[in-house]
C-alpha cells in the first residue's frame, strides 16, 4: 500500500508540473527513491511593496494558486519578503492561501543593521530548525553575516556593535546544531544570500555574497552539520552551482525583471536533489 501511495503521490506532482513551464536540473546521478522522498517549493525575492515591482502582489498570487496545484511537503520564502512591516502584512495575507506550512527566511530587505526585533515581531525568530519528513533545515539569518545595507560599496562594511553582538549568539547556536542533530541525518541550508559566486555572476561588489570573516566562519559549521545543500535567493535569478563542497540552488525572484517563478525541489531520503524552475507569468 505504501508503494502504492508513493506512486500515486509522484504521478500528482508530475500531472500538476505538466500544466507549468518547467526547467529541470538533476544534481546526481543516482535515481531519487519514493521512500522519505520531500518536496519543498522555494519562493524568494517577493518584494512586496518595491517600487520597481508594481505587479509584485498579484505575481505572488498566482504563484500560491500554482503551488496548492503541486501538493508540496512545505513551502520556504528565502528573503526579501517586502519592503515595509505593511507589506510583511500583505505577503503574509497572500501566503495564507497555501494549504501546506510555509517557513520564512529573512532578506537584506527585510533585516538591515539595526531593526533585526522588527522583523522577529512580526515572523518570529529568524533562526531557527525544523523538520519535514525526517529531513532537516536549518534557517540561517545572513543579514547577521554582513553589513548589506549600501549595495554599492566596493569593500565590506562593517557590521555596528549591537548587530556583531546578534551575529554572534547567532554563530553560537549555529554551532550547537551540529551535536544535536541525529548522526547520519539529511540537513538542508536556507539562507538568503550565497556564500559563493557563479563563476563571474553576479559582479565583484560585496553586496551580492557573504564576505570574510563570515564567509569562512558560516562554512565552517554548515560542514560540521554535514550540510551539502542550501537553497537561497537575493541573485534575482535561477542558478544551480556547486563550490566549497554545497550544491547552491539560488530561486528567482516573483516580484519583476525577466524570469520570473520558483523551485520545485525533490529530496530522497539519502540526500540527493532534483530542482525545477517553475515560471510565473509576468
């Protein structure tokens, strides 16, 4: 019978992602097992409230009326949710229509140097673990791992004195996830802004990655959680990329500029990933 909802279960999701355009990109060789296998959609960059997204609401909206036809395990918003605590309101609003549980990860526009309580009153904690399916993730707040505030500045701002004081009970409980999380377990990364660039992409600017000491620090302890996977966002555009021993699945944006969509990604019970991007009409 298990066998049986299994393959019921897979041949929704296929049905469902034959309606969509879809872009797949399979991250190993090995072929994904029914057994523990999750899927989780990745939405980001929704900018809500953005100026230079007029249309970002109701792009958000279709994308909710996309994903409850996909039947995912959950759903994540890995930053950039909205400009204002108004529009945090908005998204929540629009994201309440989802029939699956919805996990958020703070956004450069979201968290900047001093307003981090702002964002935990309205969302909770901006780190934190939870488990789907007997897959881990863990929410990391990268705002905490560098000064993003001027996306022009052509060296790494520091970051204020209060903020390195969050940044650090922050590398502190990252630290302690490593003993508590079951030996053997699948733990998967989400965090707004990569650690790594693309090759070339983006350009050389500090704003679009995290820099030292953070850079190393963060990477560090996602190897001790044996993390081989991180699923973030912030580049506005679909990448899928290996560096520094993690597969990085960056989502596009929902709110405007070309490309617009999200990520469908199947997770077996061993770990291995298969992506698809998912277009939303612009």
């Amino acid at each position: 019978m298990r066998k049986q909802i299994c393959h019921r279960a897979s041949a929704l999701l296929t049905t469902a992602l034959s309606f969509l355009a879809v872009w797949t990109v399979t991250l190993t060789a090995s072929p994904l097992t029914c057994q523990g296998q999750v899927t989780i959609v990745q939405l980001s960059d929704t900018h809500i409230g953005l100026s230079a997204a007029p249309n970002a609401a109701t792009h958000l909206r279709e994308a909710v009326q996309m994903i409850n036809k996909i039947h995912p395990d959950a759903v994540i918003l890995s930053g950039d949710i909205g400009e204002s605590v108004a529009d945090w309101n908005l998204a929540r609003s629009i994201l309440s229509g989802l029939t699956v549980p919805l996990f958020y990860a703070p956004g450069n526009h979201d968290v900047h140097t001093h307003n981090v309580n702002q964002y935990r009153g309205v969302f909770g904690p901006d780190y934190y673990r939870f488990d789907v399916r007997g897959i881990t993730f863990v929410v990391i707040d990268s705002q905490l791992l560098g000064n993003f505030d001027n996306g022009n500045a052509t060296a790494p701002p520091p970051l204020p004195p209060d903020t390195q004081a969050e940044s650090n009970k922050m590398m502190a409980w990252l630290s302690g996830q490593a003993s508590s999380i079951p030996r053997g377990a699948v733990v998967i990364g989400i965090q707004h802004i990569p650690e790594f660039r693309d090759g070339g992409f983006p350009n050389a600017l500090p704003y679009w990655v995290i820099s030292e000491p953070f850079h190393s620090r963060e990477l560090t302890q996602l190897e001790k959680m044996g993390v081989k996977h991180m699923l973030v966002g912030h580049w506005h555009a679909y990448k899928v990329f290996s560096a520094g021993g993690i597969t990085w699945h960056v989502a596009p944006t929902t709110s405007h500029g070309g490309g617009l969509g999200f990520l469908v990604h199947t997770i077996s019970s061993s770990g291995s990933i298969s992506t698809q991007f998912v277009a939303v009409k612009p």
